[in-house]
C-alpha cells in the first residue's frame, strides 16, 4: 500500500527550494541513522502491516466475485506475489535506492515515463488512506452499531492529516509491534475458526460448488482473480524504503510478506467458506467480515473486540504511512521539480504541510465521490497499485535492456517477468470490465495529476508556445505596419511630388527666402522651380544662380531648381511651362506687378500672387 519516512535520507537533488532556502533532504521512505539500519524483522513489520491488513477485507471481496472458489484465486493471487518476489529482488539489488518503480524508471528510461509511475503511486496512497480509513471505521461500526462509517472516515484521515502536520511518523518498533498484534489476532481468529468449522463440516460442503448469482465459472475465476489481486497491495512498499534497511534484508521482508499472504489469505477464505452458511454476504458486513467471523466461531465478545480493535490500529496505521509516504514522494518529485515548487515549503515544524493539506482534501473527495462504498474503493485502489507493479516489470525489462552490465544479486528470467507483467494487465482489465465506474473514479485522480506533471516537465516548451505566437503576431503586425506605412509614405510622396513654380524678374535673395516661407506654411511640396524668363542672356541677373542655390541648402527639406527660359513673359508662355513641366497654373506664383504689366492677372489661368 505505502512506505513510511522516519527522518530525512539524502537525495540527489538541488539543495535549494524556489525561495532560495536551504533544503534538509529527505527521502521517500522511512529514514534511520546510517548506523542503525533496519534489520529483518522490524523492516518486515513496516511493509508487512501494509500487506497484510488486506486480509481484513480481501477474503470477503474475493468471496463475493468467486464464490467458492476464492481460496483458489487467492493461492494464483499468491503464485503471482512469487513471480513478483524476483522481479523486484533483481531491480532492487542492481539499483538500491528508495522511491519503487519511480526510481526504477527514472534510471532506465525518462523522467516523465518514472513520473507516471510516481503519480500511480500517488494514486496508490490516496486509496490505501481512504480504504484502509473506511474498513477501520467499519471495524468500529462492529462494535458500536450506531457508529456514523463515512463522518468517522473523513476525521480520522484529518487526525492523520493533523499528525503528520506536527511531525509524529511510525517507528520501527511500533511497527514491529503492530505486526506481531496483527499475526497473533489473525492466528487465533484462524484456530478458532477451525476448530468451529471441523465440528461441522456440513457448512464447509454446502458451500463448496457454490457460486455467485447469474456467474459462470470461468467469469467466477476471472473477475475473482482480478479482485483478490487487492490481497498483495502493499509489497511494494518495501522497496520504497531499501536504503533504510541492512544488507541483504531487502529479499527477506519479500519473502516474510509473501509467506504471510500465501498463508493468512486462502485460509480465511476456506473458512469463511466453512463457517457461514450462505456465501453471500450482506454488503455492509462485507466491510467487517473478519469481526463477524470472530463472533461466529467463538461464544463471548472478547474475539470480536480482539479483531476489531487489531483491524481498527493496523488499518489506522495504514493511514498514516500512506500520509507519510505521499509525503516523502511528493516531495522527492519537487525536487526533481517534476511538480510546483510550492509543495516544497514547509512550516515551524519541518513538515510539508501543502503536500499534507493537498492530500487531505484529495481523500475526502474520493470519499465522497464513492460514498465510501467498499468495491468502487477497492476497484481504485487496485488499478492504481497493479499499474505500479505493471510499471515496476517494464522497468525490469528496461533494466535487462539497458542496464545489463550493472551489478545484481538476483536475476528474474524473461519469462517470470513477463509472466508477472501480463498477469497484472490481466487485473487491470478484469478490475475495469467488473465496474467501468471504478476506471472513471481512477482517471479523474490520475489524469489531472499526470497533467501537472507534464506541465512541470514540459513548462519551458509550454512557454514557448506563447511567446512564438507573440512573435509571430508582431511580425504580422510589423509587416502590416509597413505596408500601411509604406502606402502612407507613398500617399505623402504623391501629394509632396506636386512641385509648385516662381516666376522670377530677378528677385533678390530676400524676396526668394520669402517665397520660400510661403510655400512652406501655405503648400505641401518638396520641390520649387524658380523660373527667370529673359530677352537675352546679358540681362540674367549675375547673383540669381548663387542665390537659388544657397536657399537650397537652408531649405534642404525642399529642392529648388533654377530653371533659364528665353521668351516674353505671358499667358502663352504660362500655358506652356504648365503642360510642359505638368504643373497647374494654380501652382504658379509670381510677385506683385507693377502699373506697366502689360496683362490682367486673370489672362494668367490661375497664377497666384504671393509676394
């Protein structure tokens, strides 16, 4: 179901959080002083209380999918946690690191295909919280009928939650010391239950051939395998948490854990079997099965408080390693900056509470989404944490490809891994073919959570994607500017290319500079034609030339021509430079004349006084 995080562990990552502090590493497993790594037991007892509270309920799942026949897809359930026992020896050994199939990914293929990976296991500790919560609660629900099941699952997941703020994580010993609590219960809820069964087997042969209503026996053996695959939730969290433990007791919690399930499971479903006179169990004692086990095989209370109150501390402890855990991934995946940087602060206490508070209100939304009903959890939980174990035989077979030459004490052959990987895929399927339903609850935690993580990976080329459109809008924009532009510039060429003409006697330069004025209030131009007309060639004046030209340099923003025409001055001539230099006569300019103008103004077609 989850791992657990004791005290911080190194990780290889940047010691700096996004407000520049300083970050104390940690890890995502539990953490003990290097000197004081865990031994067998106590290791086992972390990943073994995880595992083994499924027994609690998995019989009574198993049992409604497969009828008589659970006790047989629980021993395959079994056999299946064998081939898995190799997968994970291999990967752990050649690559001992915290983090499951996260870190198994991360070292042999992307960063986003391990991402996945981690958001599964996100996944995973969101149902184990939830699951694990509702059961406990239903436990006490046993005792105090009256008990409110959904209310009580919601606060203890905020007691959890409010734990986890202060800083108060599962030790090793507690652990250890839950896990004996939990075999020794289970131990003598089993004899007990054997020793009723044998004294009247009459039940046992009633039940055996039984199957669920309306279920054909391969449907019977394939759905219930697909369901009782919820017995083995759990064996992966000690890989989660193999830096913390002694040499060579990595191989061992996988063998303690998988003896545990192989024993406790298809024999509580043999019993169940062999007990209770008719296999379909009321739904609402389903959630509580091994209580009402306990009060049928044993007369007085004390069994069935025995059971409740084992089920209600090992499942509470569930809780809070999934909130432990979620912690120390989340976290791991910040600083691998796989998700916002936001999650990394942290409060007076040292602890994440974002990530606390985040993972709070995500397990009671799925609490509500599901009404707390046991199978849709169920359903979840186990899509979630057989996709793990389905990455976790890819990142086997990524290893044997990619990473050959690394060192390992135990080596999965081909066909145990594969084997491995289809029977999970074939749980996968037969969990969304048994309720759709349950497929739609997982997709709408998953999908937004493996979007984050896109985000974060994918952010720089995210942020590409608008600057681009940026880029080009102000090409578009700068290119329709210069056509604009441009055909306002040439609108305004067009307009000033109109070049306007001064009839000059020989005006001097004063009376140019004047005419010059003019034209620049009054007109708009850029080119003036000063015109001399004259009889003959002595009579221009000498400085006119000089004059014209120095103007033109004080004026450069127009260009002045002199132009020399021999000829009498009149409306002939007039008419003829207009057409000839295809300038109006409106745009013609002379100064005033005298009394002896030989012509009326008005004969000039338009020419205009302006000096």
């Amino acid at each position: 179901m989850a791992d657990v995080s004791n005290a911080p562990s190194p990780s290889p990552v940047p010691p700096l959080d996004a407000t520049g502090r300083k970050l104390r590493p940690r890890s995502t497993g539990p953490s003990v002083p290097e000197e004081k790594k865990l031994s067998q037991w106590p290791a086992t007892a972390i990943c073994g209380n995880d595992i083994t509270s499924s027994c609690l309920y998995v019989a009574a799942i198993a049992t409604f999918y497969a009828g008589y026949l659970a006790p047989f897809v629980l021993l395959l359930v079994a056999g299946v946690l064998l081939l898995f026992r190799s997968v994970y020896s291999e990967v752990v050994t050649a690559l001992p690191l915290n983090g499951g199939a996260y870190n198994a990914l991360l070292n042999t293929t992307s960063k986003f295909k391990a991402s996945v990976a981690a958001c599964l296991t996100i996944l995973s500790y969101l149902a184990t919280a939830v699951i694990s919560a509702r059961i406990s609660m239903a436990y006490v629900q046993s005792l105090f009928p009256t008990w409110p099941v959904i209310p009580a699952t919601i606060g203890l997941l905020g007691v959890f939650a409010v734990i986890t703020l202060i800083g108060i994580t599962e030790s090793s010993r507690v652990a250890l010391g839950i896990f004996i609590l939990h075999m020794v219960t289970l131990a003598v809820l089993c004899g007990a239950a054997i020793f009723a069964m044998f004294s009247d087997l009459s039940v046992l042969s009633k039940n055996w051939g039984a199957l669920p209503l309306n279920t054909s026996l391969p449907a019977a053996l394939f759905f219930g395998f697909s369901a009782a695959l919820l017995g083995i939730s759990g064996f992966e969290s000690s890989a989660n948490f193999v830096e913390e433990q002694q040499p060579g007791v990595f191989p061992k919690t996988l063998r303690n854990m998988w003896v545990a399930v192989t024993i406790f499971n298809p024999l509580i479903a043999i019993l169940v079997l062999g007990n209770f006179h008719d296999i379909q169990i009321p739904e609402h004692e389903r959630d509580y099965l091994l209580a009402i086990l306990a009060e049928h095989v044993f007369e007085g209370p004390w069994l069935k408080i025995l059971v409740s109150v084992d089920a209600a501390i090992v499942l509470s402890g569930a809780v809070l390693t999934s909130f432990v855990g979620v912690t120390g991934l989340i976290r791991r995946m910040t600083l691998d900056r796989c998700l916002p940087q936001f999650l990394l602060r942290t409060n007076r206490r040292g602890t994440s509470h974002w990530i606390i508070l985040t993972f709070l209100i995500l397990c009671i939304s799925i609490v509500l989404a599901t009404g707390g009903e046991l199978l849709s959890l169920a359903g979840v939980y186990t899509l979630s944490f057989l996709s793990v174990m389905c990455l976790f035989a890819m990142g086997n077979m990524l290893l044997k490809v990619r990473r050959g030459r690394l060192r390992r004490d135990y080596y999965a052959s081909w066909p145990i891994v594969i084997a491995a990987f289809f029977a999970t895929i074939i749980g996968i399927v037969g969990n969304i073919a048994m309720k759709p339903r349950n497929f739609l609850f997982f997709m709408y935690y998953f999908v937004p959570t493996v979007l984050t993580v896109i985000v974060m990976l994918k952010r720089e080329d995210l942020l590409k994607i608008p600057l681009y459109g940026l880029n080009e809008a102000v090409k578009k924009i700068n290119l329709w500017n210069q056509k604009i532009g441009d055909a306002i510039r040439g609108k305004i060429d067009e307009i000033n290319a109109q070049a306007v003409v001064f009839f000059t006697r020989g005006d001097s330069a004063e009376n140019l500079n004047k005419v010059m004025l003019y034209v620049m209030e009054n007109e708009t131009t850029n080119r003036v034609i000063i015109i001399h007309v004259y009889d003959e060639e002595k009579n221009i004046p000498e400085n006119l030339k000089k004059d014209v030209d120095y103007l033109d340099k004080i004026y450069p923003e127009i260009k002045m021509d002199l132009v020399l025409r021999q000829g009498t001055f009149g409306p002939k001539l007039v008419d003829t430079l207009s057409r000839e230099l295809q300038v109006p006569e409106n745009y013609m300019f002379i100064g005033h004349p005298g009394h002896d103008f030989p012509h009326n103004i008005a004969d000039l077609g338009g020419v205009r006084l302006i000096i």
